[in-house]
C-alpha cells in the first residue's frame, strides 16, 4: 500500500471491491474519509481510474497480498496501515479473509472500533450493484446503467492510427485501442469525448472488412492531443448492421449525425443529463 503519510491521517474508511464507484459505493464513501479498494480484476472502473471519482484519499490492497490472510490478519493489517483508524464502513454483503469466511457480523465482534453497515442502494426499485451494471451495458441499456452509477459510463484508451477510409470515403473518425475495461454492446451511441459531443461505434466492421473497433467521430474541432480518449456513453442510438454498399453505409452514418445533432442542441450542458455526465 502506498501513501502512507496520508494514511496516518485517516479514521473512517470505507473498504470493498468498489469496481464502478456507482450510487452503492457512493453511500460508503460519503461516510468515510479514506477508501481502501481490495484491487481484484475491475473492469468498469480498472486500476486507479476509481480515484478520479472518489475525491478522497484511495488505498488498494491487491488481492494476492490478503488472499490467505484470515479475518484476524486482515484486521491487524489495515490496523497497522491505518494507525489512527477509528470506524470501518462497510457494505451489508461484505466478506473479507480467507475465503470469504466473514462477514460484518463477525467484523463487529472483531474490530475495536466502530463498524458502520450501509444498507442496499436502489434505483427505480432495482437494486444497485456491479454485476448488475455489467449486465446492462452488455446488453447495451446505457441510460439505465448510468442512473445505477450515478454518472456515465466511460472507457479510456489510446488513439491509433486507423485504415483511412473514414477520412476518405465516409467521415474522419479517431480510433481507440482500449485495455481492461467493459465495452458496451456492439452499435452507435451518442457519447462525449474528450468532452466533446460525439458519435462512436462499437463493434466489427460488417460492410468492411469484419474487424473489431472502437472509433469516435467528433462533432466539433479536436483539441492537439487527444491522447489519453476517454469516451462518456450517454445513450444507444442504434444496433450494428451490414450494408450493401458503401453508399448506404455513409447515408446511414449521416443520419446518425444528423439525430446526434439535435440530441446535443436539445440538451444544451451535460448537467442537463440524468445524472450529469462529466468525462473525468
């Protein structure tokens, strides 16, 4: 664990999983004044990505360091790293240890201090958690994903160089190589960015050559550098499909223009989005 000067100065910390930093994390964190994130494999919000939306001082313990470590251990552990600590706030469903074995009742006995449990978070009657967000971009539910989150859902990636025939036969568009993170159902999807109004697409490319990309077209002039893209989905405009021709192709992506357009003249600011779209 790094940032140990600032760990001192830490009593209240929140401790999970916290892949996504959605409305459920929010609940946790609002109660803490440090976030330790058991760093297993997150892919709606990979590595240190978790940071730019906690606005407090993030900790990760990997999970090959605590693995074997029982509930006795792991507690010594974070007593150790967090030496003035004096209140865990924790989920309803936490387990830590050794496989998993307990749970914030046995977290209550064990600890010396106290152990806040923040009761499920819902939405619109659905209960929010991970899994369940994953579900709904796999199936390409971008407006309701992003009320789960509480923000918009955003993958970051580096800008390479593409085949050239947007430019030359349909429009420029920036490619995106993207590591780790979840992508969306193939299709358009209205989306900022670089905060910028834009249109991308997700998936193979069926009228060309059936190759898999990532590739935004911005609807106003691009900064410099680009580099990192981090692309904010707002909404699914429309599934992926093959065209006969060429032709149809460019006629289809200039009505997809056309429609992303007006969905940007109508909304005006991102803060008119619900819930506010801010590409961080």
């Amino acid at each position: 664990m790094s940032g140990s000067t600032t760990s001192a100065k830490v009593e209240r910390l929140a401790i999970g999983a916290f892949d996504g930093i959605h409305l459920g994390h929010r609940a946790l964190i609002d109660r803490a004044d440090g976030v330790l994130i058991i760093e297993k494999g997150a892919r709606l919000t990979p590595g240190k990505s978790r940071c730019r939306y906690v606005g407090k001082p993030c900790f990760f313990y990997p999970i090959e360091a605590i693995r074997e470590l029982d509930a006795i251990q792991f507690l010594q552990k974070v007593r150790h790293d967090f030496p003035n600590l004096k209140g865990l706030v924790v989920g309803y469903d936490f387990a830590f240890g050794k496989d998993r074995r307990f749970n914030v009742d046995h977290l209550r006995h064990l600890f010396d201090g106290e152990v806040e449990v923040v009761d499920e978070v819902r939405v619109d009657g659905i209960p929010v958690h991970s899994r369940t967000i994953r579900e709904l971009l796999a199936s390409g539910a971008i407006s309701q994903a992003n009320r789960l989150l509480g923000r918009c859902y955003q993958i970051e990636g580096r800008h390479v160089p593409g085949q050239g025939i947007g430019s030359r036969e349909l429009v420029p568009t920036i490619n995106v190589a993207v590591k780790d993170y979840l992508i969306p159902k193939d299709g358009v999807y209205l989306t900022y960015t670089n905060q910028i109004p834009s249109l991308t697409f997700v998936g193979r490319r069926l009228t060309l050559d059936g190759s898999f990309t990532i590739e935004t077209h911005l609807l106003a002039p691009p900064p410099a550098n680009l580099d990192p893209v981090r692309i904010c989905f707002l909404d699914y405009l429309r599934p992926n499909r093959k065209f006969a021709t060429l032709a149809q192709l460019k006629a289809q992506i200039q009505e997809d223009i056309r429609q992303a357009k007006e969905f940007f003249d109508a909304l005006g600011s991102p803060d008119s989005l619900h819930p506010p779209c801010r590409c961080r």
